[in-house]
C-alpha cells in the first residue's frame, strides 16, 4: 500500500490527476439492468476547475461516486495520479480517498456533536495526525474560509452558509489532489450561494488542487475552466 501512496504523490501542477475511460455503471432494478452510465470519460489535471453538468438523473452524482471511490463502476477504469484503482480492494480505495480526494456536498454533512475544528480535525486523525497538529491546520483552514470565529461552536448553533464553508474547511483537511464538489451550493440562498462558490474557487486556485463539481446552475458552470456532460448515459 505504502508503494501506491507513494507513486499517488508524484504528480505536479499540470498533470493528469484523475482519469476516467469508457465508464459504466448498471444497477439492477425489479430484476432488470438500469444502465446509467454507457461509457466515455475524460482527463482532470492539477490546477483546473471543471463542472460536470446534465440532466436531472443522468448520472452525475453516480460518476461523482464512481470516481470518488465510493462506488464501484460496473466497467471501465479510474486512475488517481497514473494509478489504476476501479479495481482496488476497499482497504486501499478507503486509503486513496482519504489521502488524495476531498468531497463536498450539497447538504454539509457536519457531525451534530462537534464543533466546527473538531469536524474539520476528523478526516486528519482518522489520517494518523497528532491531534496538536490537526487542531493548528484546522483552525488555519477555518480561517482562511472565514468561519475562525466559530470553531468553538456545534453546527446547530451556525447559520448555513457558516455551515457549509466549514464543509469546504474539512474537505481541505488532508490537502487533497482532487475536490468532488455535488451541487456544493444547493442548499443555501443565492448570496450565500455565491459566496460559498466564490470560496470553493479562491481555495482551489490557491491550493493549486484540481475540482470537478456537479451543479445546475449554468452561471456557476460558466466560470469553470471547461465543462463535462452526461447525455444518454454517455460522458463527454
């Protein structure tokens, strides 16, 4: 595993982060095959913003999944940084997740039961980070996403747009390679929505990190670098 991580590392800005090649995804439903995904793919490299658009039900959440490491695909390949991994066992996909990739959702999917820096400082000590240390980064990264003043406070007690910049916080925890963003806005009123979307982008330009983001709302399409769709199951 160690030599995975390892050749995952070598990557620098410019290269190829993700690769995705003739993709398919088949669920079976009442005893008949559902096929979501029918193949395509595409390159994501360091440094590029790229939405993932579509319609309704086309699949963008399923490739979302696939590529994340959350999901299987039922054909094709994934290669995180040159490494194959669609065929990984789940030891060492849940090992690539947490090392390379970062994930934000539409809904924040913060822990009730934690302040803003101890959600933010979980995905590092699941990652073996001293506690000290994990404590200093996550109050550096709620920080920079402008909710510092709210590290000490459990989500209830936080508005939603504060609610969903900590999410953006805790996805940066482990310095991720590639950002999965699902409708990272879709939640939240359209200022606030601009705002977490302003952030999403400012993080990710300086982090030098690569994110590929679902969303139905063209406006917020139209200022990533270039976009992807799904028609008729097929990725292009």
């Amino acid at each position: 595993m160690a030599s995975i991580l390892n050749s995952l590392s070598r990557v620098k800005k410019g290269d190829v982060v993700l690769s995705v090649r003739d993709i398919k995804k088949t669920f079976i439903e009442g005893g008949q095959p559902l096929h979501i995904l029918s193949g395509g793919g595409f390159d994501l490299h360091r440094g590029e913003i790229v939405a993932l658009v579509g319609p309704s039900g086309s699949g963008k959440s399923t490739l979302l999944q696939c590529v994340g490491l959350l999901d299987k695909p039922s054909g094709g390949s994934i290669l995180v940084c040159g490494t194959p991994v669609h065929a990984m066992n789940e030891e060492t996909r849940t090992m690539v997740r947490r090392k390379k990739m970062g994930f934000v959702y539409q809904r924040h999917n913060l822990l009730s039961d934690f302040t803003a820096v101890e959600n933010v400082m979980l995905p590092m000590l699941a990652n073996g980070i001293a506690e000290d240390v994990a404590y200093a980064r996550a109050m550096k990264l709620l920080k920079s996403a402008n909710v510092a003043h709210r590290a000490s406070h459990l989500p209830g007690q936080m508005s939603g747009g504060e609610q969903q910049r900590t999410a953006v916080a805790r996805a940066l925890a482990n310095d991720p390679d590639i950002l999965l963003a699902d409708e990272p806005t879709g939640s939240l009123d359209p200022n606030h929505a601009i705002s977490v979307f302003e952030l999403l982008l400012d993080l990710v330009r300086k982090n030098k990190m690569a994110m590929l983001f679902v969303t139905h709302d063209m406006s917020l399409a139209n200022r990533a670098d270039r976009r992807i769709t799904i028609k008729n199951g097929i990725v292009k």
